[in-house]
C-alpha cells in the first residue's frame, strides 16, 4: 500500500501562496513512491485544482457539512468541494473538535456524506496531553474510532496527538508503534478484513527531519502535515521520505 503525504494548510493560503505551494508540487511529485495530497482553505480548492490538473497530487477540502446543500449558512457541503475540484476532505480534526465542538456522532454522519459524494476521508483522531499524562490515550482513540467511523469504512485514519500538533513536539517511536497498532488491532476488530486496508497517518509536527523515523514505524500509512506543508520543499522533503 502506497504511503499518503497530507498537507493541511489550516486558515492559510491566499492566491499567492497557493500557487507559490502547488507550482513546485507539481512537477516535484512526479515519481514519488507515495501518494500526496493538498488540503487549503475552501478559498483556493479551486486555485490548487487548476494548479494542480493532470498531476500526481490530489486537493482535499478540510471539513464538509453534513447536508448536500441548503440553509446553513458559512457551511460548504461535500458536493461543493467536489464541485470545487476535490477529491478528498479531512474530517474531524483535533481543531474543528475542540474549535467548533465536533461529537464523534457529527463526525460520523460527515463521513457519510463526504462517501456518499465520492470523496475520500481522512478521519482524524488523537488524544490531548492530559488523556495521554493519565493513560488513557486507548480509551479516547477508542472511543474516537468506535464513534466517528461508519460501518463499512473504508477511508483512511490519523492518529494526531493534540499535543504534539503545532508544538515542535512529536510523539517518540515507541509511542507511535504502540498507538498504530492499538488502532490497526481497533480497526480489524470493528471493520473485519478491511480494517487492514485502511491506511492509518501519523501527524504532529513532521518534519523533512524526522520523517523517514516516523515513516518507517511499522503500521504508519503516511503522514498528514501541518506546518511544513506550506512550504514545497518541505513537504516534498517529507514525500520523498515516504514508503511503497
Ligand atoms: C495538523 O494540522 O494536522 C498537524 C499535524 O500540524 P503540524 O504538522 O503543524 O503539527
């Protein structure tokens, strides 16, 4: 299974930046032995999709409604992104949990809708550092997985710590090993056999430096990248990390 290398631009990237991001990524992901995608704000999906046509390197949105359309004001519904030129969207991220109060229940019925349409989800999961001081990182990633994913999942996970997410800190190589494998174990139990297709990213402050460590942690599917992802060289530097 071919790694995945997400960016998530987060409220980052105006015109300039976005072709200054994916004009590089381009011609830069061509041969690359793993799978890269760009997630910006809803702003430039389309900027990044023009950029990017024809390319190896897929947009994703960052969130999506639940409804296809109607009265929801701010909301764009998985059908717009879609519309908009992606193919992806991340759901559930630690900053749309804690930021707009996102239940493992709302996460759910978001991944439906963005199947439903034909994208790709990345479900996001991961504990704060107190669940983690007080060991209960299992429970909550658990917990996460029980609730967010549908039955019949077949998208791809990231286990992000929330403290190790814009911090500079990253999770050791043990901690890594030890959570991807409580989820991989997590996921067969809940989706049967497909539970070992699904691509499981680790994501929290990786870097060009530590991506190959990280990359090679045995059940570590790819990365999702914040920071780094906006700059090209540095998310190429992590791509090019990446395992078939
Ligand atoms: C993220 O936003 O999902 C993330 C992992 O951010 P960073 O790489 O900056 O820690």
């Amino acid at each position: 299974m071919r790694q995945l290398i997400a960016g998530n631009w987060k409220m980052n990237g105006l015109a300039g930046d976005t072709a200054a991001i994916c004009g590089p990524l381009r011609t830069g992901a061509d041969g690359l032995a793993c799978d890269l995608l760009v997630c910006p704000p809803f702003t430039r999906i389309v900027t990044a999709a023009n950029i990017l046509v024809g390319s190896a390197v897929a947009v994703g949105g960052q969130d999506c409604h639940v409804n296809e359309k109607g009265a929801h004001t701010g909301d764009i519904s998985a059908a717009m992104l879609a519309d908009a030129g992606a193919t992806w969207v991340i759901l559930g991220h630690s900053e749309r949990r804690a930021d707009h109060g996102e239940s493992d229940a709302l996460i759910q019925a978001k991944t439906k809708a963005a199947v439903a349409t034909g994208l790709s989800p990345i479900v996001c999961v991961g504990e704060t550092e107190a669940q983690r001081v007080a060991g209960d990182q299992n429970k909550i990633v658990g917990g996460q997985l029980a609730g967010s994913l549908p039955e019949g999942f077949a998208g791809v996970v990231a286990y992000e710590p929330v403290w190790a997410i814009g911090t500079g800190k990253t999770a050791t190589e043990a901690d890594v090993a030890a959570m991807h494998l409580f989820i991989r174990e997590t996921l067969v139990k809940q989706l049967g056999d497909a539970g070992n297709k699904v691509r499981i990213l680790y994501g929290g402050s990786v870097r060009p430096a530590n991506a190959s460590t990280l990359l090679a942690v045995p059940h570590v599917g790819g990365a999702l990248v914040g920071g780094a992802a906006l700059n090209a060289a540095d998310f190429l530097g992590i791509a090019k990390a990446a395992k078939a």
